[in-house]
C-alpha cells in the first residue's frame, strides 16, 4: 500500500511538473493574431499594413522589406499596436526607388525572435494596351469575335462600346468575357459599327483603337452549307483554389453547331459550380484541385457525326497547408528535440526552418532530415534556445509554423567541467585535461564521458570513454597521423549528466607519409615516363624525391625532388636498351616514407616494368643481389654451351664409325624435295644401322614448316631429347639416316649457297 502511495505521488508530481512547464511555455510563447496581408497601393496614397502580436512582453515588433528594416520616421510610422503606416505610397520614376516590395513583421522578446508571412505590396497601375480590337467582316447570322488585352494591377475592368456608346449587356446575343472578349452570335445588320473597348482600375482608365465590324452575305435563310468551324478554343489557365476559371470556346458553321464540353481523362465534369456562358464558353466558380485537367470543346453540325475539336489545361493550385506542426518542449542540457512539420499544396511545398528569424543553417548537432521535414537538435546548449519556424512555399502562397527550445536545468545535476584542453603527445595520441570541481560538486560526480570523432564526421562515428572520476586526465590513443578531432566532455551524477564542455579541436602529430604508389611507362630506348600518386593513409606529403640508376652501373645515379602536387616526370638521356631500377620516396617534416622500388628495361621488346613492391632493404644489398644473379646466369650458359658441344662430336663421331657416309658436293644435290623439282636429284647414301634419333629445334627467325631432310641452320637452340641448352651454335645436314658432321658440310657449301639452303628447305 506505501508503495502503490509513493508512486501515485511520483505521478502527480510529474504531471504537476509537465503542466507547469506547458504552462510557463505556452504563457511566454509568441504567436500572430494578425499578420500582414497581399495588397495594392495607389500612388501618393497612405498605405497601413497590419500585425499583432500575443506573448510574454515586453514585445519589440519591427518591419522589413526586401529582408532590410524600415526606418521610420517622415515617410513611414509604427503605430502603437503594431501596425506599419506609409504616409506616401511612392515609386519615383526618374530611379528604381519605391516602396513596393515583400513586407514582413517581426516580433521579439526575451525568448526568441518570430516573422510574419510576407506580404506583397504591389503599386496600382494600367499600362498601355497588349492588343487592340481588329475590324472583321461576318455573314449575316454568323459569329463575331472582338478583343483587347491589357496587363493591370489590379486586374482591369473591361467594357465596350459601340460608336462611342455604352454596348448593352442585355441582349442575350452579346457576351462579355472576363479577359476582354466580346462574342456577338447571331450577327444582325444592326450589330456594324466602330467598336472599342474601356480599361479601368484604380490606377487609371484607357480606351483601345476602334475597329470597324462590318455584316456581309445574303439573308440567314439563304445561306450555304459549312463545315464547323471553332474561332476560339481554350487557353491553358493556372488558377488559385477557390478562384474562378473561364474556358472561352465559340464557334460558326451552317447549320449553326452544337457546342459540348468534356474531359479528355472521361470523368464527368459536374454541375456544382460549373455553368455556361453564352453559347458555349464553360465556367468553373469556386475551383477545387479535382477541377484540374484536360478540358475538350466539341463544335458538332446538327445530324451528323461531323465535329471539330479544340482542348486547353486547368491548372488548380493550393497554398500550403499544415498536417503537422511542431510543437515547443523544453529540454535539459545536453539533452535532444526534435521538430515535426509536415505541409500539403499543389505544387507541393518546399519546407525551410529559420532560428529567431535567421534562415537555419545545419551544424555539427543540428540536424534536418527527410526532406526538411524534421529538425533534430542533440547535445542541447544555451545557444540552442530559441523559436523556430518553419515555412512551407509554392508558387500558390506560404504558410508558417513556429516551436520555442526551451533550456531545462534538472535537479541536482552537476555543472559542466572547467579547463577542459587537450595536447597532442604521439602520431596517433592526445592527451586530455580539465580542472577538478569542487568539494560539494565531487561529491555528486560518479565519472566523466569523453565524446570525440574526426572533425567533418557525422555524430554517429563519435566515439565514447568513460573516466574514473577520481581521474582529471585522459589519453586517447589509437587515433589517426596528422587528423583533427572534435572532442567535448559531460560529468554524470545518479541524476543524469551535465551541460556538455565547449568542443574543442585537436590535432594529432604528423607522422611519416605512407609509401607512394607509382608505375613507369617506357617511351623509348632511352626515356621513361613516371607516374605516382598521393598516399591513401593520413600523414602529411611535403614533396617526392625520385631516384634511378643503371642496374649494371649503380654508381651512375640520378635524382629529382618535386612538390607534393606533381604527380608525374619524365626520364631522359638514358643509356639505350639498358635496365634502370627507379626509387621513389615521399616525405614530410617527421622523414622519409619506405621507399616504392621497380626495375625497368628500355629494351625494344620491353614496354612496360613488373611492378615492384615496397621495399624496406638497403638499397646496397638490393644491387649487390642483382649482380650476383647476373654473374651466376653468364656461368650457367657457358657450361651449357660447352655441354652442347661435347654432345654434338661425339654422336658425330659415333655415325661415322657405324655408317658409311656420301656428302654432297653441289648445292643441286643438296636440295632435295619430294620428286616435283628437275634440280632434285637423289642422294647416294648408305646406311648399314640406324644412330640414336635426335631432335632438333630451330630458332624462332627460321621456318619449320615441312619434315623432308635438307639444311638445318641453328643459331641459339639445340634441343636434345627436349632439353634446351643455351648460347650454342651449330650447322648441318639432317637427312633420314642422322646428323652428318659439322665441319663436311662448312667445308662444301659457301655462306651465300647456305643462306640459299636456308631459305629453300626447312625440317
């Protein structure tokens, strides 16, 4: 029972709490009851724009125009209830000078500041006429069709006149349209005559040209057969909700047509508000946004399915209008809001936030999302109490919402930390300090929350560490080379934590840059091209020192250094077809980065280089190491020559001891193909046994495209049993029976019969 007591007080005392908070909130919270309204001044006449204000005085209200204050004093005056009054509505006509303009109210008091709508001020005026009435000729019984057009502010008032007479609007054949077209149906003989037309506003009033209408033909009954025929169809027209929209159609023919409205999507058009002017123009009152689309005039002849069409777009807009607004809170320090507003209208509207009648600009905590319709604001300061508005505008109107941030301190909270400051120890270190409270204040503290990310990150790559609360010094480690962070820190009590500290920014030390990635391009045999980029990881690049150097000559070396915003270089005056190690080395304040190694050959066959991998070693050892492989390989090919050699004799010596040879002695009786040629002549050889087989290879600038015996010319291989052996030489006849010896065949055939030899056989 005590407990079920406890927490029926803990309630109460809550929404006692919430409800004295609304209460304070909503008594102290700026609202409009008048705001100023669109409106049309006459020169040089007084002019009053209204605004009036409830909220927790005193109350400062201040007009602008254009987003710059007025002054008052001779020309303009505000009245004691917030009401601005110019005396002389003026635009000079010798300057850009004039009191028209979009005007706003702003209202402040102690906790915020609130603007108005903004209100256009247009000044009254009628300029000459767009178009004047045209005379025409009509037949007897047919349509006639006058117009003028004039650009007013506010809209003029058109009538017409008939040879200096007022037109009667009685007479059912005369219809008078909105926008300054006169249709007369019907035409009489009676109807000619000098017509124009009057503009009047409050600005001024204007007579058009006169144009002369004329009535031809013979009588209506007499008349011949026509097609229909629509004069004047419908216009594209945007409107206003509410407003009223007129879609001119008229159109002649014999017998006279039957006009019909229709949309072209097929939904009814209704009846509620829509009538018929004259024969056949439509009118829309009081529009709605279901009235927008695509509306088709039908001019049919009577009994038949003969028509003409004709088709225009009604465009209905509306000003925005709120389906939710935001509401004020009040919240502690360091503590989060967030703001609804959400608007509908046709064109749908573009939503913007202003703080104290500032336009928002997002910051590190504040934060607009889906499309401007939600305001977040985290780690509440002082700086963040104040009225925010939201404006929802398109091309229909604007509308604004306001909300006050009201800033709560919450009981036996403890105060922010003094002192707080940070010092860059390491590369990837900072060290962090801030005073420690007093006694009564260390009492209440349970530990510390350091809150710190990269500085550009969004808050949800801050990263957190509690603190000891006996502890007044922290190391963050881990941290990036040569970045800045943003850091702040909050003090916690069992009751919550405090205001957080002013965020300071700290940069870590520079380390080295990391290894620069590059590759080469030979152009030539004595040139190369060098490209490199920017490290990837953090560590400032002052400059790139590039090395090179012939591997067979290491002492001849060459070096360049280049800022760090060269990227490429070209080498030249190299030593043609030879083989250059390149080194590049990126470097800063704090030393050299590992260096980036390749070895590229300028040879015809090379044109490109193996990349090279980041090498630690000592640039000593690596040529060293290059010339000891180069060494051992000259050793190996010589062997292998010497090997070949010694193979060769001795399966030659062997064939002469087992076989008895003939060797030719002409070149004709060397060539010897398959019987087709008269030069061909058989070889006289005997062969009593068979020697070993062996296998011979040509090197890859000889052919090798038949297997009939002739010369063999090898330059670089000898393969025997499919082994390969380098750097040897050797030239023979190679027939059914073997390889004959070496020195017959050098001693019988000369270089140009073996150069000939070579060319006509292959094996």
């Amino acid at each position: 029972m005590k407990m079920l007591w406890t927490w029926m007080m803990m309630t109460m005392t809550i929404m006692m709490m919430g409800l004295f908070l609304s209460g304070v909130i909503g008594a102290s919270e700026l609202a409009f009851l008048t705001e100023p309204s669109d409106v049309i001044a006459v020169r040089d006449n007084p002019l009053m724009l209204h605004c009036q204000v409830e909220g927790e005085g005193p109350i400062t209200i201040t007009w602008r125009r254009n987003g710059v204050p007025v002054a008052t004093g001779v020309r303009a005056a505000l009245l004691s209830n917030g009401t601005l009054l110019i005396r002389n509505f003026s635009k000079r006509r010798e300057s850009n000078d004039t009191d028209a303009g979009e005007y706003d109210c702003a209202a402040e008091n102690r906790y915020g500041m609130l603007i108005s709508r903004k209100a256009r001020v247009q000044l009254a005026s009628l300029p000459k006429f767009l178009s004047h009435p045209r005379s025409l000729a009509v037949d007897e019984g047919g349509v006639a069709r006058l117009s003028c057009q004039v650009n007013g502010i506010p809209e003029a008032n058109i009538t017409w006149q008939r040879d200096r007479l007022p037109l009667s609007t009685t007479d059912p054949r005369y219809t008078l349209l909105p926008n300054g077209v006169l249709q007369i149906t019907s035409v009489q003989r009676s109807d000619s005559g000098l017509f124009r037309c009057i503009a009047s506003n409050i600005a001024n009033t204007r007579y058009s040209h006169e144009a002369q209408l004329s009535i031809t033909g013979p009588v209506a009954g007499s008349r011949t057969y026509k097609e229909p025929i629509i004069l004047s169809g419908p216009q594209n027209l945007t409107i206003n909700i509410h407003q009223t929209a007129i879609l001119e159609c008229i159109a002649t023919g014999n017998p006279r047509p039957i006009v019909s409205w229709s949309r072209l999507d097929g939904r009814s058009i209704g009846v509620e508000g829509v009538q018929v002017l004259g024969t056949g123009n439509l009118m829309i009152s009081d529009a709605t946004l279901q009235h927008s689309g695509v509306y088709v005039c039908s001019a049919n002849r009577p009994g038949s399915r003969s028509r003409r069409t004709a088709h225009g777009r009604l465009v209905v807009q509306a000003p925005p209008e709120f389906v939710q607004w935001p509401q004020s809170v009040s919240r502690p320090a360091g503590g989060s809001a967030v703001f609804s507003c959400m608007a509908t209208g046709v064109p749908e509207p573009h939503l913007i936030w202003l703080k104290n009648g500032k336009l928002l600009t997002p910051s590190g905590n504040v934060k607009l999302t889906n499309g401007n319709t939600t305001l977040a604001i985290t780690r509440i300061t002082p700086e963040d109490e104040a009225i925010y508005q939201c404006i929802a505008e398109n091309s229909a109107g604007a509308n604004q919402a306001s909300a006050r941030l009201a800033l709560s301190q919450g009981p036996d909270l403890p105060e922010a930390p003094t002192g707080f400051r940070a010092a860059a120890l390491r590369p990837n270190s900072l060290q962090l300090t801030w005073d420690k409270p007093d006694q009564q204040m260390d009492q209440q503290i349970i530990g510390y929350v350091l809150h710190i990310r990269r500085l550009g990150e969004p808050d949800s790559a801050e990263l957190q560490e509690a603190v000891d609360k006996n502890s007044f010094m922290h190391d963050f480690n881990n941290l990036e080379a040569a970045t800045t962070y943003s850091i702040y820190l909050k003090a916690y009590s069992a009751q919550g934590g405090s205001q957080q500290t002013s965020a300071i920014r700290a940069t870590t030390l520079g380390g080295v840059p990391s290894p620069p990635s590059f590759f080469t391009k030979v152009l030539n045999q004595s040139a190369m091209q060098v490209y490199w980029e920017l490290p990837s990881k953090p560590g400032k690049v002052e400059g790139f020192r590039l090395e090179y150097h012939e591997v067979s000559n290491p002492d001849v070396k060459g070096q360049d250094t280049f800022p760090e915003h060269i990227n490429t270089h070209t080498i030249s005056h190299l030593e043609p077809a030879a083989v250059y190690e390149i080194q590049l080395v990126a470097f800063n304040g704090n030393g050299d980065s590992p260096s980036t190694r390749r070895l590229v050959s300028l040879s015809e066959d090379q044109v490109s280089a193996t990349a090279g991998q980041t090498c630690n070693c000592d640039q000593a050892a690596g040529s060293m190491s290059t010339l000891l492989i180069g060494i051992h390989s000259g050793f190996a090919c010589i062997l292998c020559c010497l090997l070949v050699v010694l193979l060769v004799y001795r399966r030659s010596f062997f064939c002469r001891k087992t076989a008895s040879w003939e060797t030719p002695t002409t070149l004709n009786d060397v060539r010897r193909s398959k019987g087709d040629t008269p030069e061909s002549n058989e070889l006289s050889q005997r062969c009593d046994s068979t020697p070993p087989p062996v296998m011979v290879m040509m090197e890859s600038t000889l052919s090798a495209a038949s297997s009939a015996p002739g010369i063999l010319l090898t330059s670089d291989l000898l393969c025997s049993k499919s082994r390969r052996l380098n750097g040897c030489s050797i030239a023979g006849v190679y027939d059914s029976c073997g390889l004959s010896s070496v020195a017959s065949v050098s001693q019988r055939l000369s270089n140009s019969e073996l150069q000939h030899a070579t060319n006509t056989f292959s094996v």
